[in-house]
C-alpha cells in the first residue's frame, strides 16, 4: 500500500509550487496545509478579503496551467 508522503514524493506538484511566486506559494501553503482561514490571511497580508479570495483563485489557476503544461491533466493527479 502507498503511504501519503510517498504519493507527494512521486508527485509534480512540489516541483511545480517552486515555480511559482513566493506569494503564491505562502498562500497555498498557508491555506492548504496550514489550514489558515481566508480571514486569517487577510489579517496577516493585511489585506481584504476578497483580495485573498481572488488571490487563491489566480494561485490556483496558475498552478493548474502550470500542471497541464508538464503533461499533467486533473485524471492523473
């Protein structure tokens, strides 16, 4: 059976959050393994909300293109 850090090991994803921003990369982080709020984000970017909001989003979405650009489509990840 596969163990979870193995999964992540085999995986492009760490590959690919190095190339984007450290923005991008410390809310990812924050959000998806920290299990930081959006409000708690926003407090500590000293931001709104809705630019967190957004800002998740666009993150997202690059990293997406950035996925199926190295061959990867969402039914092998």
């Amino acid at each position: 059976m596969e163990t979870a850090a193995f999964l992540v090991e085999s995986s492009p994803l760490p590959k690919i959050i190095e190339q984007l921003s450290p923005y991008y990369k410390e809310l990812l982080n924050a959000y998806y393994y920290e299990n930081c709020s959006t409000k708690q984000l926003a407090e500590y970017f000293e931001c709104s909300l809705s630019k967190i909001k957004i800002d998740l989003y666009r993150a997202r979405k690059k990293l997406k293109k950035q996925l199926e650009k190295a061959g990867y489509d969402q039914w092998l990840l």
